[in-house]
C-alpha cells in the first residue's frame, strides 16, 4: 500500500533539507532534491512503520 504524505523541504547552504508534515518527528536530508525524497521514505519506513508486520491495515478517524 503507497501513503501519500506531505514533505515540507527546503534548501540550505549545502543540503535540501525535509520532514513529514503528518510525522514532524522524521526529519532526514539529501544533496539533492531526489535524495531528500528518497530518504524521507526510508526514515518513514524505518521510523513510522518499523513494528507494524506485511498485510496491515489502515483507517482514517477523526481525532
């Protein structure tokens, strides 16, 4: 299952720098634009989705 999820970025003196609006917790960087993309996925996959096993399921609530 792909999530679309929100990535706030942007550039410093020497990286592109990002963090997941839903997950501000997962903050990584990258030399490039694509890198930063690439590596925010993987920090959400590691961080958000570490415990959780093949063949989850998801629903949206109201909080």
């Amino acid at each position: 299952m792909n999530r679309r999820l929100t990535l706030v970025y942007w550039k410093s003196e020497k990286f592109w720098l990002g963090k997941l609006l839903e997950y501000p917790e997962i903050m990584t960087q990258g030399e490039t634009l694509e890198e930063l993309e690439e590596n925010v996925r993987d920090a959400y996959h590691l961080m958000a989705m570490e415990d959780v096993p093949e063949g989850y399921s998801t629903k949206e609530i109201a909080v």
